[in-house]
C-alpha cells in the first residue's frame, strides 16, 4: 500500500484479524491524480543534486528516472497493499540509515502537498539543511515564507512516501478485540528504537476505543492514574477499526457515516525508547482543548505546535503553560464530534497542521490512546470523565465571591476589607490570603507580628457564615535552624522529599529561600502533609488551599548544584518547552522520586498535590473540600478546580479568560475561573466593572491581584462602579441554584458548566468559533462586554426564542449576530426557550441566600413547552448524592400547566418556598390562575409575562400552576 498518505475509507482493504491478499491495481494516470480533489498536487520542481558523474551518465539516468517516476505515480494513484513495503534505504554498519548522500531525492516529494509535510526534523535548535534532512532519508524542499501567511510553518524537511516504519506482523481477535505484533526492521534516526512491539486494541464501550502500544519485552513507564479496567468487548460500537499491515496503520471510522475518526497511515510510527511519534488525519479544523495554552478557544491548525510541559509562566501565547493535558475535542463537519485522549505524562509536542492532521510526539512512557465518539460533544466530554474521573461537588460556599490581595500585609488590613465589603453591602463569602501571611515565607506558619490577629479574623468570618483560605507552596524550607522547622526536619526523617539521582535531598530557591520539594507520589508524604496541615489547623482553622507554584516552580534551572549530563536531562529530543531545556524553572528531570524519575512524572506533580491536599482537608474537617490549584493534569477535577493564572489587568486578557474558562470545562475542571480585574498591572475602573460583571459568571469567582498593583476590590472604587459590581454579584447570587444543579450534573455525569454555543447547537458552523459569549448549561447565555469605551455588544443568537433575562422581552433569531444595548452597569443574559431556571433572592453571604424564597423563570417555547430541575443539600456533606441525603425537583411546562415533581426528597427542600414563577412567553392574557386548583392572583404584562406571585408552595412537595 502507499505509505503516509491520506486514506480514503474505501482504500483500506482488510480489517479485523484478517491479513487479505494486496486487491488488484485499479491505478489511474498522473493525470487523473493531478485532478483529484482529495489531493491536490502542487506544480513544483523537485530540487536534485547533481554530480558531475551523474552528468555524464545523464541519458541513461534520464531514461531510468523516468521509468521510476511513472511507476510511483501509478503506486501513489494505487490502493493500499498488504503487500511487502518498498524497500527501506541501505543501512550504515552502525544501523542507523545513511540516508540519500547527496544523490537526488525521489521524485515523489514533491508530489506531497504541502499541508500534509510531516515534520521530519522537529529539532528548534538546529537550521535544517538539505544535507540534514537527507542523512535521515527524508525529503527536503525550501518553502519561501513570502509565498503566502499559510506557508509559514511547512516543513523543509518532511518524511517520503517510503519512510521505514512498523509492520504488523501478526494480528489476533481476542476477549477484547485484538492483540498485534509490530517490528520494525529498519531503524529510524532516533537512537534506541524498540524493534517489537505489542499492540492491543480494546472495545472498552460502544462509544470507547482504546489503542495501546507498549514493549512487550520491558515495562516501560504508565501514567499512575486511574482508569477503568473493562472486561467485556462492547456488544455494539459506533465505530469499526481496520489495519494496514506494512506499513503497519489503523483507521478508526464511525459506522453511522464511514467518517474516518483516526488514520494513522499518514506518516511513520515511532517508538524509541526517548521518542514516540504517531500521526492521524483529522475530519475537520475544528479542535479544541490540549490544555494549557493561551489561545483561542478554537485551535489554529495552520502549522500550531502546542508543548505540554508544566510550567511556572505567565499566560502568553504559544508557551506551555502549569498544566498538561493531552486530550481533544473535534466537531466532524456534519455536526457530530468525537475526541481523542493520550494518556502519557511525558513532555511533549503536539502538532496541528492544515491537512488537518494531528501528530502526537513524546519522549516517553507509552501509546495510549483514547477514542471517544460522541456523538454529540456533550457526550464525548462524559465519555472522557468516565476514564479520567468525574468533578468533586464543590462545597455551597465555593460558588460565592471570593477576594485576595498579594499585599494586604496584615491581618487587619485583610479584616478591614472584609469589613467594608459588609458595610456596603457587597457579597462576599470567602477572603483569602496569598504568601504576605507566612513568618517568612514558610509553609504552615503565620506572621506573629503583622498576622497576629489572624486567628480571630477567620473566626469573625465563620460568625458571619463566611469562610477563609489560604496558600501554600510546596517547597519546604531546607536552611532554618535545628530544631526550629518540624516540616523540614520531619520530612527529612521520613524521607518524603524528591531527591536527586545521587540519592541527597534535592534543594532548590523558592519564596522562603532554598527549599526541599515533596514527593507526593509517595504516600507516606501525603501522611506528612496531612499532619502538618492539620497543625496548622489547629492555630488557624482555615476552610480550604489554595495549593500553588505546584508545577513545581524552582528559581533554579534543577536544583542549587544543577543538574547532571544523563540522557534524562538532554534526551535525543526536547519539545519546545519554555527556557530549552525540561529543568528550566523547575527541578532536575533525573530527580527521584517514590515510583519512578521526576522525566515521567514532572506535570502529574499538581495532580498528586491537590488529590494529597483534598484527603487532608476531608480528614480535617470531614466536609467537602475546597482546593485551588494552579498546575493541573486529567483527573485533576475529582480533587481540585484551577484558576488560569497570573494575568494582566488588560482588557486582551478580560477576552482570554473566556476561552480558558471553556477549555477547563471540557478538561473535567468545571470550577475554574480567571482573576478578577487582573493580577498584574493596575486596573482601571472601567475595566474592572466589566470583569466583574464577567466574573460574576465565572463558575469560580475571584478578584485578587499583587502587591505591586493598587488595590481593587470593589470597595475602593466610585459609587457608580461599586453598584454596578455589587449588581453583578447579587446577580450571581440570585442565579446560585441554577449554579449548583449544573454542577451537580457536572460531578454526576461529566456535564459542563459553563459551555461553548456549539454544545447546544452543533449543526450550526457559525457557533464553532465563539469565544466571546458562552452558556451555563443549556440554556443561559451570557454576552459581555469586551472592549474599552463602548455601551453596547454585538452578540450571536442561535436559531430560536430568545427572552432578555431581566425583562423577559422576546427576541426570534434566525441565526444571526444582534447589537444589545450594554450600558456600563449591565452585563446582558438571555434565557432560552425551554428552559426553566431556578432563582433565589440573593443577599451578602450564600449561606443567607440559600435560605430565601425561589422564582422559577419559565421560558416557553413556541408550542409552550418548558422544563428544568433543581438538586439541593445541605451544600457540605461528603456524598450526598451518593448516601441519598439530598433532594432533586424536576419542573415541566405543558398545555399551560407547569407541575413541580419532587423525584427524590429531603429534609433540606423543605426550609425552601417557591415564592414566585414568572412566565416568559405567553401569548394571550389568561383569564384565571390556579396553583393546586385553588385560584390564585397574578399579573400579565404587555411584553407576554405572566406572573404568580406570593405562593408561599413547600419545595419538598409537589404542586401545579396552570392558567387558562
């Protein structure tokens, strides 16, 4: 078969575990291949060098390139071939090839489109010559960056139709699919390749695929996740599978359509001990996720490497930033959507090119690859948190308004803002404090002399049902005198510091100076941790972390001595991780720790962290925990919820927190936002009104800044922009039922909190690239300012009713942008047809609001149908819903009669009124109201609201309004 092109489905001739014979050639001329649309070829001279010898000999070399170059293009036109692969060039004694020394290169080079060039020399420190390239056999041809924008990023040096890869050598059905042998008989560039191969293929679900290729001969590193253990081969998958033999390659495609999900036959396997590479075609442009970049919410597949690393950097683009996660979600061009997800935790480049394709390139562990197909994009993200693990229900209390201030200096300048907040009136339930609290930056100590009344301050606030958390930064400090620093001294003793691979405690400089670093994959550390946590509790009974610096951020490249010359330090390859090398501000990669080398588990290090730091806080005070972390890696939301880092009060950076916040939600992070009017730089009011009213929608909500900055709260501003912020809050607070029920969804089902427009309307093409505007589950849809200046936003409608939150005014959309009048003190909401939301009366804490009266908003469609729900408890109990202590109230809307069904009930439901319902959308004035038969006083308005008011009905109890 042709090696590295693009398959079309029915090019693939043999699936399963049957090897059929090669399919007789129904090749067509080069004409006709010219023509064809899949692959359009470009008129391009291929570059030769020519020697004088060759010159000489030109007439016969002639003659035979040209019988060459007719045959490869009838072999480029042909099908696929189980067939022998064209043979690989010679081998140098050493094994590695010798490459095309200086003769012309194949013909067939230039015979690849552009868009689908994989890189064969993805080295940024090396200027790629064309004798390079052919020392490992690859094509080269120069790309003049003038020629086009989109030109920018093709590869010079890319792999050849021929390039050696594996071979399937043996393939078998097994309990669970199949089970494969891949050699490789010629070997690559990279030194150590691993020769044989073992290949399974799982069919873990009907929706789920997996694909792992590991050494069958040497255990190598595995991500030390949990992950489901299937047993049974799903019984009726939405895709088939299908190999190629030699080259060895597998296509996944969706039996609905034949839509080909994965196409590893585009380019070359890889798989040395320090170098993995695989390919696929995409279906589509439209990929999201791979976190944590900076960047739109919609990737850009025109050349886009995205280097996952963790990494201690402030957001900026095309840097890999605290946390690594190598999964993607992709909107196949008829609307439905599949996702992919490699489960490694090397550093690694992943590769977006135009063709589309996608190439996953990593220096360690194994293949293992995940294929979820949907088919909607809700279900795809599901499907991923049923492998990964589904969000914790976060504590009530965590969806309030939180403040922080690197600066505040003292316990009572912190208490002085808490204050102000309740003098004006302004929401507020958690105050933080950043490192300014610490007696010299050391973890679990406060400042006796600017912090000494801190203990009374967090009691104040648990008076006034508020909360308090603060931050801790993993370095330990190594230089206080003995007998002065249990922490250290203890860990010590223990042995639960990472250390280097002489076997000494590896020191590195963090805030309090030179530090030793956990090693929280030993759990005897998160014993330690736990002690020390709890200690500290006993002197300051905090109420979450606020874990931070977590990637782990060293001041040192390594370590206070470096680090040594190992293959772990300098591999054969190094993606393009910021500073150059994988020690750059953090600890040496060689580095030791419990299960393996700090290489393979550097970006799982805010993982283990924040699942060490939610046992402590569940043991403490055995209630939900509350943790914040700033590096994360898949599964990070069973424990914690992240916020996106040191940004700028910059009105790029009010935009950039929307596709973040997006991206976390599909990454099973529901409980994520970005801070409040900036970290860095000085805010302006304008600005800082406009974030807030952003941030109130935040699914996690927190203005905080640096010490450098002046200050901004909401207290220290104008009266105009103090209300205007204070209304954005109560907004959020009127809307904290709805909030908790999306995440209880989220924590029951892998559901998403806050959701791109696509979610809801996957047909619609012009939703793929929003990242402006954004939904809280089906049916909210927020639209906020985003520049300087203006009193207006232009938003986009999907197809359907539309209702103004605030006045229930309607608005039929065909699909089209609409200009909404914003003035400086209002944030625009729109409700969507269907829907009925839960709302409460909001006031300055939530534990004061979560005992007000309801208003449902009821939002009917066309036919007057509506529906929605509602999930209660006592918002801190471990497991509500898993011990059946909670209540959820289903409503519906049909033939003018909503009934509120109590599907499972509790004693809390039952401190809750519904007070009023509102109506959006009834077309005629009713004449009468009955709420359980019993007439009932209402109102009706000009733009087709009804109201009910005064009711007064029982939430734990069922009851029904209709009109007539």
């Amino acid at each position: 078969m042709v090696s590295y092109k693009r398959l079309n489905p029915e090019e693939v001739r043999f699936s399963g575990a049957a090897l059929l014979e090669p399919p007789p050639d129904d090749s067509g001329d080069a004409e006709t291949k010219a023509e064809d649309p899949e692959r359009p070829l470009l008129d391009q001279t291929p570059q030769c060098t020519v020697t004088v010898a060759l010159l000489t000999l030109g007439g016969l070399i002639v003659v035979v390139f040209g019988v060459w170059l007719l045959g490869t293009v009838f072999w480029l036109r042909g099908p696929p071939s189980t067939g022998t692969h064209k043979p690989p060039p010679p081998v140098s004694p050493s094994g590695q090839s010798k490459g095309w020394q200086g003769g012309p290169q194949p013909e067939s080079c230039s015979l690849i489109p552009e868009a689908w060039r994989f890189d064969c020399y993805p080295e940024r420190s090396v200027v790629v010559t064309e004798e390079l390239c052919h020392k490992r056999n690859c094509c080269f041809i120069q790309v003049s960056k003038a020629d086009s924008p989109e030109q920018n990023g093709v590869p010079w040096c890319f792999y050849p139709p021929d390039f050696p890869s594996y071979e399937l050598a043996a393939i078998n059905e097994t309990e669970m699919g199949y089970s494969g042998k891949l050699i490789r008989l010629q070997k690559a560039y990279y030194p150590n390749d691993i020769e044989t191969l073992q290949l399974d293929v799982l069919y873990e679900s009907n929706s789920r695929l997996r694909v792992k290729v590991t050494d069958p001969a040497k255990q190598r590193y595995e991500v030390p996740i949990d992950v489901p253990v299937v047993k049974e081969k799903a019984p009726d998958p939405l895709y088939t599978v299908e190999f190629s033999k030699q080259p060895f390659g597998i296509v996944v495609k969706r039996k609905q359509n034949g839509a080909v999900l994965l196409n590893t036959t585009v380019a070359p396997l890889f798989y040395a001990d320090q170098f993995l590479q695989m390919s696929s075609s995409l279906p589509s442009n439209f990929v999201y996720g791979l976190g944590e970049h900076r960047s739109n919410f919609l990737h850009d597949v025109q050349w886009n490497t995205l280097t996952m690393w963790a990494r201690d950097a402030a957001p900026v683009e095309l840097t890999n930033l605290y946390g690594v996660h190598p999964f993607y979600l992709l909107m196949e061009p008829d609307g439905l959507a599949h996702g992919s997800f490699l489960l490694n935790s090397n550093a690694m480049d992943v590769v977006l090119q135009p063709a589309p394709a996608l190439t996953w390139r990593t220096i360690g562990g194994i293949l293992d690859l995940y294929i979820f197909l949907g088919p909607d994009p809700g279900s795809v993200i599901g499907e991923y948190l049923e492998v990964v693990g589904k969000p914790a229900m976060p504590p009530y209390w965590a969806l309030g308004y939180h403040l922080c201030r690197w600066g505040y200096d003292s316990s009572n300048s912190t208490w002085d803002v808490v204050r102000a907040m309740r003098n004006y009136g302004i929401p507020q339930d958690v105050q933080w404090n950043d490192i300014d609290y610490m007696d010299r930056a050391l973890d679990f100590t406060y400042d006796s002399v600017k912090f000494s009344t801190l203990p009374d301050l967090v009691k104040d606030l648990h008076i006034h049902n508020q909360r308090y958390v603060m931050i801790l930064d993993p370095g330990i400090s190594s230089t206080q005198p003995a007998g002065s620093y249990l922490p250290f001294e203890e860990g010590i003793k223990q042995g639960i510091f990472i250390n280097t691979s002489s076997g000494d405690t590896l020191i590195g400089k963090v805030w309090p100076g030179l530090t030793a670093f956990p090693d929280f994959s030993n759990p005897d550390t998160h014993e330690w941790w736990y002690q020390n946590l709890k200690n500290f509790h006993d002197k300051v009974p905090f109420d979450g972390l606020w874990i931070d610096m977590n990637e782990p951020s060293n001041f040192f490249d390594g370590s206070i001595n470096g680090c040594p010359s190992n293959d772990l330090e300098n591999p054969p390859y190094t993606p393009g991780v910021l500073g150059g090398s994988l020690r750059a501000k953090t600890v040496c990669a060689s580095a030791r720790q419990k299960i393996t080398s700090h290489y393979n588990l550097h970006s799982l290090f805010g993982l283990m962290e924040a699942k060490a730091s939610a046992s402590a806080l569940k043991k403490i005070l055995g209630k939900r925990p509350f943790v914040i972390s700033r590096s994360t890696f898949p599964s990070q939301g069973v424990y914690s919820g992240h916020w996106l880092g040191d940004n700028r009060s910059q009105w790029k950076d009010l935009y950039m927190s929307i596709p973040g916040m997006l991206t976390f939600n599909l990454l099973g992070i529901p409980l994520v936002g970005a801070d409040i009017c900036g970290f860095s730089d000085t805010t302006t009011e304008e600005l800082c009104v406009r974030w807030t009213q952003l941030g109130a929608f935040y699914p996690f909500t927190r203005n905080h800044n640096t010490k450098e900055s002046k200050a901004q709260d909401p207290t220290v501003f104008s009266t105009a922009a103090r209300t205007a912020m204070k209304e954005a809050l109560l907004l959020r607070y009127s809307l904290f039922p709805f909030l908790y029920t999306l995440f209880h969804h989220a924590h029951l089902s892998g559901q998403t909190v806050a959701r791109p427009l696509f979610f809801e309307f996957p047909t619609d093409q012009k939703t793929y690239g929003i990242d402006k505007q954004f939904l809280w589950g089906k049916s909210l849809l927020v639209t906020p300012v985003l520049d300087p200046g203006v009193d207006y936003v232009v938003g986009y409608l999907p197809q359907g009713l539309w209702y103004d939150f605030y006045t229930g005014d309607s608005l039929v959309s065909k699909g089209e942008e609409v200009k909404l009048h914003a003035p400086l003190d209002k944030i625009n909401v729109h409700l969507r047809e269907g829907s009925i939301i839960p709302t409460q009366r909001p006031n300055t804490t939530l534990w004061v609001s979560s005992g007000q009266p309801l208003r449902l908003i009821v939002c009917l469609t066309e036919e007057g149908l509506a529906e929605g729900d509602l999930f209660w408890d006592d918002g801190e109990t471990l497991d509500t819903y898993e011990t059946d202590q909670y209540a959820y109230i289903t409503f519906r809307l049909k033939q003018n009669t909503m009934t509120s069904e109590v599907v499972h009930s509790h004693l809390e439901a039952s401190y809750i009124t519904v007070e009023t319902v509102s109506f959006y959308g009834v077309k005629s004035a009713p004449t009468s109201v009955t709420v359980n038969s019993q007439e009932a006083a209402f109102s009706y308005a000009a733009n087709q609201v009804l109201t009910v008011s005064d009711l007064g009905l029982n939430l734990n109890q069922n009851f029904v309004i209709s009109w007539t």
